[in-house]
C-alpha cells in the first residue's frame, strides 16, 4: 500500500481529549459560554422567575421555574466545580445555608466529628441547630490524632476547616480521609480561607468542600453566598434535592457577580497571599509583636509548614494571617484604629485588606477560657490581606504598630486617623 492511500475518516481515530486547562484558562471561561443568540462575550443577567412552556410540562428550553435552576447559577456552578476539580458544584444564598444543607442531608440519629476552631456559625449550628433533627456533633481540637477514638457507629460526617479562623492551624485532609473511608464516613472541608486556587481538598480524598462564596471567590464584598463542590452522584441528588426544597438560592444577579469575581481570582489570591507572606515576615521581625506571636502557614516557623507545603499551590500561606500585638487588648484596638489602609470591619477575602480583634468581634460569643486554650488571646488581631500594593501595606502596618505600641506605653491616646 502506497502513501497516497486516502485516509478512511471512520476509521481515523478520534483525537486526544484536550489537556485539562489550567487555573487561570478555567478561571476565566468554565462555565462563561458566548450567548448563542446574539453572541455577547459576557453571559446576560436572566433575571426573569419563570420560563415559557409550550405545553403543559414542556418548557422551551431547560429552565422553568428560577429556584429550581436559572442560566447565571448553572454558570456560576460549572465554574465552581470546575475550579474545584469536581464532577458538580451547587450554589447556595450563604456559606452558612450550604453548611445548614449539607447538615441536613444526614439522617436522624447521625454523628458528626468536627475540628473545634470551625467558623463561629459553624459551631452555632452544629451546637444549636443541628440537634433539632437529632444530629450530634464532637468536637476535637487533635483530629488526625483521634478521630478513631471518636467514630462510632452512626458517625456519618467529618467536618474539616484548613486553615482554621483566626489562628490559621492546618489539618492534613488526607490522613483524615484515609481514616474517615476507612469505615465509609464522609469528610467535608470548609476550604473558604484558601480557596480553590491555592487548595482543593478533592485532590486529597475530601468527599465534599464547601465554600463561602462571600469571601475569596466573589472577592468584592458585595455578594453573600455559598457554595458546596463534591463527584457522587448520590449527593448531587440529595443536594440538589433540598438546594431546591428549602429554597436557600442565590438571586441571578448575585450568581453573575460571583461568577464575575471566579474570573479573577487566580490573580487576587495569588496577590492577597504574596501580601500576606511579606506583612507575616515583618511582623516576625518586629519588637512590637509578641515572640512566636504570628500566626501564618507561609513562615517556616509555623508548626503546620509541612502540612502546607504537600497541601497548598507551591506551599502559599494565603491572604490570612493572626497576630499578638505588645501591650495587650487596649494596643490591639489602637492598632485597628489606626491603620489607614486596613479596615477595622469582619469578613476577609475581598479585594481590601481589613483587620479585627477576634476576641471582641468575631469571637466574642465564645467564654475567655475556651477561646485562649485554642490561642485567641484579647491581644489577637486578625488580618485579612487584600490586593494593594504590598510596600503602602507594610508602611500602613509599621505605622500603626509603633503608634499603639509605643503609643498606649507613654499613654498620650493617639486616636484613629481615617
Ligand atoms: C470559614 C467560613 N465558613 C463559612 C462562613 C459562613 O459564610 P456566610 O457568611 O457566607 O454565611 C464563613 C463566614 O465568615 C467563614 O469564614
């Protein structure tokens, strides 16, 4: 046979399956078609409630009733699942609705392990909440360690927050995992502080990972919702299921404006973590700061590096970080009055770098005794580090340290400077 021979194009085969696109590519594009009608690049706001049916049951195209499914938040949902190498994502009005609906899916009578520093709705659910349909919740602050200990035959759930809030410490989802299937229990990861750039706790066996989309993914701070990615079949009927029972949805708009954030958060994360790396380096360094006083997965000195070097994008810290300021709870405030950049406001993940005091703000429900044992001291101040540039946020911290350090000791009540 000569080389003229025409090739039989039903016998050719068909060609390799495009390699998986990175971060960035997907970032932009998962789940952002062109509008097949009149071509716009950006997807349309489809705000209406209700789609035409042509005869009874039988709609025009996919959608018919916006609770149950509209064109922003399939969007917005492929892009998720697709961020988090998942088979399906769902999105849900808030972090906590999508914490309140994974809960929910459980039966009665079931057991759930918890790490104890999760978000403080977390635990108000777990604790108050969750045993009105007779969910039991443990928690432990060593969950690698004990988590054998503390299975018992109805535990259905593990539930994973990495890095923790505010103290940043890290859980190694795998051993966890390992441990968790090993008598078919789910493990969840709460992976809102990292978010699907810098981790996707898929990758390490996680069987659910749940997001507030508040944060890092929408990244603005003007849209609250939640997230849930996962690859079985069984919890996507089960999920979408109650995502449509209880109706806990995201409106169209705030679908669009997250899906608008998705696009850009390979740049933002990367940006707020590199910020963050360079404040924690010189907060280590600084004589205003209490010795071994810095909280962030990024510096060698944290006693969790390892743990973020096999879990996180190229080991990145991320834009969180918690430190004990010198002088106590009164320097703490000075210092969040202070800064000119950073924001005294809760929340992270935005786009603007805020900064709190945990023990008076977002911690304050939590007795005295039980916040230090997991090492929230009034001294505490926890950063979130936005995408500014990073030399105006060191002057800004460096000036604020100095005035409520040195400031509170000759007492002369440097005040805010907004
Ligand atoms: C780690 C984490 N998970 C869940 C939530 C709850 O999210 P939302 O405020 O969107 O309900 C938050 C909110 O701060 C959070 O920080």
């Amino acid at each position: 046979m000569g080389s003229s021979q025409p090739v039989d194009p039903v016998h050719t085969p068909p060609p390799a399956p495009p390699a998986r696109d990175h971060f960035g590519t997907l970032a932009v594009h998962a789940g952002a078609p062109h509008d097949a009608v009149t071509g716009a690049v950006i997807e349309p706001i489809s705000l209406s409630t209700t789609f035409q049916q042509t005869g009874l049951g039988k709609p025009v195209g996919e959608y018919e009733y916006s609770r149950s499914s509209n064109p922003n938040r399939d969007n917005f949902e492929k892009a998720i699942a697709s961020l988090e190498h998942a088979k399906y994502a769902l999105a849900f009005s808030s972090g906590s609705a999508t914490t309140a609906i994974v809960l929910q899916s459980l039966a009665q009578g079931s057991h759930v392990v918890s790490v104890s520093d999760v978000y403080g709705g977390t635990h108000r659910y777990f604790t108050q909440v969750a045993h009105a349909h007779n969910v039991k919740v443990t928690f432990t602050s060593a969950i690698e360690d004990d988590i054998s200990d503390l299975i018992r035959p109805e535990t259905k759930l593990i539930w994973i927050e990495s890095p923790s809030n505010p103290t940043l410490k890290l859980v190694d989802i795998r051993r966890v995992v390992t441990q968790a299937h090993e008598h078919g229990i789910l493990v969840v990861v709460d992976n809102t502080f990292l978010s699907p750039y810098i981790q996707n706790p898929i990758n390490h066996g996680a069987d659910i990972v749940v997001h507030s989309v508040t944060k890092y993914i929408n990244g603005h701070s003007d849209v609250v919702m939640g997230a849930a990615a996962f690859n079985r079949d069984d919890l996507r009927k089960k999920l979408a299921f109650l995502q449509n029972a209880i109706g806990a949805v995201p409106s169209a708009f705030d679908c669009w404006l997250a899906h608008r954030g998705v696009k850009t958060l390979h740049l933002r994360a990367e940006r707020a973590s590199t910020n963050a790396q360079a404040i924690a380096e010189h907060l280590e360094q600084s004589e205003y700061v209490v010795k071994g006083g810095v909280n962030y997965p990024g510096l060698d000195s944290h006693p969790h590096r390892a743990v973020a070097i096999k879990q996180h994008l190229n080991g990145l810290g991320g834009g969180m970080l918690s430190f004990r300021i010198q002088g106590g709870h009164a320097a703490a405030e000075r210092f969040c009055q202070t800064t000119r950049i950073f924001t005294l406001a809760e929340s992270l993940g935005g786009i603007e770098s805020l900064v709190e005091v945990p023990s008076a703000m977002t911690h304050a429900g939590i007795p005295q005794d039980q916040r230090e044992s997991i090492g929230v001291y009034d001294d505490l101040i926890r950063v979130s580090c936005g995408i500014e540039d990073v030399r105006d946020l060191l002057v800004d911290v460096q000036n604020a340290l100095e005035i409520a350090v040195v400031g509170s000791k000759v007492g002369n009540g440097v005040g805010n400077s907004h």
